[in-house]
C-alpha cells in the first residue's frame, strides 16, 4: 500500500499497467493515479497544452463548457465574484461568465501564473479539464476551497472513470497529460472531506456546495 494523494490514506495500490503507464488505485477515496516518477516533466506537459486551441468565438467549445456553465449559472447571484482555476491558453468560461454580469479572475500554472488571486475569496471557482492534470490533488482542492466563501460553489468538469474495468481502454486515460482519475465515490468522498453538498450532472460535470457553517 502507498500514499494517496487525494485523501492521503495509506491505502493506494498496484491497480493497472497501460501504455507504458503503471496505475495506483485508493480503496479509501476510489481516485485512480500514475505513479508520481511517470509524469511529464514541466516542458513536455506544456507543449501538449500550447496545441490547445481553445477560443471563446468557437461556438462548439462553448457548447462543451456548457456542461458546467449551464447547472452553475443558475444557481448565482447576480454581480457574482468568480476564479477560473485551469484557465488554459485561451480563456473562455471566464468570458461566459462575464458575459452573465459576473466578473472573474483566471488562474493557470502555465498561461496566467498569478498567485496573488489566491489571496481572495470568491462566491465560485470552476475547473474545467483541469483536475485531471493535477499532481497533487489535496493540496490544490484544499487551496481552492480555502479561497471559497461559506455558501459558494466549485465546479468541477473532469469525465469520471465509468468502471474499473473498463479503465485501461478507456480512451480518456491515453491523454499523456491525464494522470488523475475520479469517480462518482472520488468526488462522494470529497464532499463528505470538506463537508460540501454534492451535485453531478452527466459524466463529466460536478458541484460542490461550501455549507455556510
């Protein structure tokens, strides 16, 4: 057994080998991982994203960032205050946001590395295809929901691993650039963590509610 890092249990295990990739799978928390020393160095992990062509005038893209867009949006105050968290080469939901009457910060680690937007709190945080990336999951969900305000929403877009068994043929898994898994459990297990409402919408879509007490 080895150290989950989403729920730091001691209780992630040899669970697959694919591609040439090695996979850890948590009995506490269900998330599926790579083992750390199998990622991408820094450089390659950029180069896959600067292909990326992601605009906001790109009617399809737009349609696709719906799928968080569209559950999260109703559920604001009007004048809301957001973070897009993984905003990538060409910010869109921001856009989509903004355009909403909400106003909104971006951060990503590669296009828009502004740490200072973590010194303030924000009514919603979206990451769209971004925790999938993620090396150290714990530490960045504690971070962004330190950065939440009681009654606030993440949203979360990730496509959640349909079965144990159908992962190593799962066609999300052979990006070179996804290294971490969550399940509908993954996600159950988070909530209960931080104590959060729970919504998932479809396969890919998740938000959690930050209780007020």
């Amino acid at each position: 057994m080895k150290n989950c890092i989403l729920c730091l249990s001691k209780k992630a295990e040899d669970f697959c080998s694919a591609d040439s990739y090695d996979y850890l799978h948590c009995k506490n928390c269900d998330l599926i991982f790579v083992k750390p020393g199998q990622r991408l160095d820094p450089e390659e992990e950029k180069s896959r994203y600067d292909l990326h062509e992601n605009d906001p005038a790109d009617e399809q893209y737009r349609n696709f960032l719906s799928q968080l867009y569209t559950p999260l949006s109703k559920k604001l105050s009007a004048n809301s205050f957001g973070l897009d968290f993984g905003s990538g080469p060409g910010p869109t939901l921001s856009v989509m946001f903004e355009e909403d009457g909400h106003t909104v910060r971006i951060y990503d680690p590669f296009y828009a590395p502004d740490s200072s937007v973590f010194d303030k709190q924000y009514d919603f945080i979206t990451t769209t295809e971004t925790a999938e990336h993620l090396f150290n999951p714990r530490e960045e969900f504690d971070l962004l929901w330190s950065c939440l305000k009681p009654g606030g929403y993440l949203g979360i877009m990730t496509k959640l691993v349909p079965s144990l068994e159908e992962f190593p043929d799962w066609h999300y898994r052979k990006d070179d650039t996804h290294v971490t898994f969550y399940s509908e459990e993954t996600f159950r297990w988070m909530a209960d963590y931080y104590g959060a409402s729970l919504e998932i919408f479809g396969e890919r879509t998740v938000i959690l509610e930050k209780h007020l007490n």
